[in-house]
C-alpha cells in the first residue's frame, strides 16, 4: 500500500529531483512534490521512508559533532 509522509524544514531553493534522488536511494519513491518548505514523498513501502528518514537525521547529527568537536578543539 502506497504510504504518503510530509516532509518539514526542506529548504526553500529544494530542487524535486533533489527530494527524489535522496529518497530514492533507499528504495522506490513513486511520487514527490516540494511546496515552499515542505514535502511529501510517496513510496511503496512506509519501511523505506522512515529508513530514509533516520538516516538523514544520523548524517545530520554527525555534522553537527563534528563541527562542535571542531569548536572545542579551536577554543
């Protein structure tokens, strides 16, 4: 069963291909509008989507310690 999410915080200047390609390297997307700041992204299987999810957020988090790491080191 097609599972449809929504997708905040997307910046606004966000490209549809971007949106697609990033979820699609988690498995089929089948559909994917970006309106302003937003998104919803379709795929076949909700698994992929959260998967997709959580991963970003970890790549995100890692940016995050590595420049509050930096920080330390600098001061």
């Amino acid at each position: 069963m097609p599972t449809k999410i929504f997708v905040g915080n997307v910046a606004v200047n966000t490209a549809r291909e971007s949106m697609l390609q990033l979820f699609q390297r988690y498995g089929c997307v089948t559909e994917c509008d970006v309106l302003g700041n937003y998104a919803f992204v379709v795929s076949i299987d909700v698994c992929i989507l959260i998967s997709s999810i959580v991963i970003c957020y970890i790549c995100l988090a890692t940016v995050i310690l590595f420049f509050i790491v930096l920080f330390i080191r600098v001061n």
